[in-house]
C-alpha cells in the first residue's frame, strides 16, 4: 500500500479557511459536496492539523468508492497510513448513521409496499461487503418489520444454512412471513443452484408452519436480484 500521508504533512496556511468553505457548502447544498471532500471533511474533524485532502482521495482509491469505504471494517481502515482508530470511528459511525436512516424508512411501511427502501438499505448494508452474508427480514402479518437478523456468514448453500434455525427463530419471533436476503461479492446477481436449493427447501419447510416466504433477494453493490420476479421459486 502506498504512503498516503507523510510525517511532515501540515494543513496548508489556508487550512482553516478552506475548511470553513468547506463548511458553509455543506450547510447550503451537501449534494453538491464530492465524495473526497464528504470524506475530507470528516477526516478534518479527527486530524485537526493536517490537510486531510490527499488521505480522502487515497481512501476512495484504496477501497474503489465512498460505499465500499464505509463499508470496510475498521482493521482495513486503519491498515492504511494515517487513519488512526479516532479517523476509522469517524468513518463507521457515518455508515452506521446512514444505514440507521435508510433502515427506518425502509421500516416505516409494510415493506412490500415499500420495496425500493428496501434495496436502498440492503444494498448500502451489504452490496460492498466482501464475504458472502445471508439474512433473513421476519415481518408480522401487516408484512412490517419486526426483525433483521444475520444468519450465517460464508457460502450460501444448506451446510452454512440450516432450515431448521431458520424456521425456529421464525417460530419464535411469531413472524408472519421471511424474507431471504445474501450477496453476492463478485456483483453478478446470477442465482446459483445452491441459492434455489436452500430458498426452496426453507420455503416448504415453512409452509407446513404457515409461514410464507415472500422472496430471496440477491444483492450487489450495483444491483439486485428477485428469485421470485425470475420465477425461480
């Protein structure tokens, strides 16, 4: 990895002022922000002395985007020269605020009619991640959400998934129906015969409880993918 900041770099004598602008651009219009000076700014409030301008954009090349960044975990961040465990807190607890407002909105409804908030939030929570994830929505009968619950990580196939922990956290929640959620890391949404495997083996297991399974859902960091709009289940 390369040297990102060096011992002797300083804010420049500017540093203050163009903090401020920084400041008043996010105040009046924070769409209008790049993502390096988004994350420039942040980095400012940990790094108080030094241009944190060069860190930002080496970050955003290191981990290939604003998403990808704040989705990485605090070890990775803090591999990097110059991020400090203060710097990498800054980061995660902007992720965990945005997730926290997308999760929110996408529970404020019943969630099958309120899909799009739906993907927003999986897709910012898990389409960056690097390691295959799979979870499952518990919802109660007016398909709200009543739980999100991670349930394994690793591969997606019927030795990392047990149907039978599945449908018993189901029964114990009281849950009206599930929805199944995993990613993919490679960004193809492509379902594979392991993914259709376990959906239709948690689907008829559940249905003997009646407990409907409304859908699996594959993510990416660019896209999804329904196996029930593809009529794989």
């Amino acid at each position: 990895m390369a040297d990102i900041v060096r011992a002797d770099d300083t804010t420049p004598p500017d540093g203050e002022g163009h903090r401020a602008r920084l400041r008043q651009r996010l105040f009046a219009d924070a769409d209008g922000l790049l993502d390096h000076e988004l994350i420039e700014y942040l980095l400012a409030l940990t790094i108080p002395r030094r241009d944190t301008k060069p860190l930002a954009k080496a970050l955003l090349r290191e981990f290939g985007g604003i998403g990808a960044l704040l989705t990485a975990d605090a070890g990775a961040l803090m591999r990097v020269k110059g991020i400090t465990e203060t710097s990498a807190a800054a980061l995660k607890i902007a992720q965990a605020t945005a997730l926290r407002l997308l999760r929110v909105e996408a529970s404020s409804r019943p969630l099958l009619s309120n899909w799009q908030a739906l993907i927003d939030y999986l897709r910012a929570d898990m389409g960056h991640q690097l390691n295959e994830r799979f979870r499952v929505l518990h919802l109660n009968t007016r398909n709200v959400l009543i739980r999100d619950e991670v349930m394994s990580e690793g591969s997606i196939d019927q030795s990392a998934v047990h149907v039978r922990e599945v449908i018993r956290r189901a029964m114990d929640l009281g849950s009206a129906s599930i929805i199944l959620v995993h990613n993919h890391p490679s960004g193809d949404t492509s379902a594979s015969r392991s993914d259709i495997d376990i959906t239709r083996a948690i689907m008829e297991a559940a249905r003997r409880l009646g407990i409907a399974v409304h859908d699996h859902l594959i993510i990416t960091a660019t896209g999804h993918r329904s196996l029930r709009s593809e009529g794989l289940i």
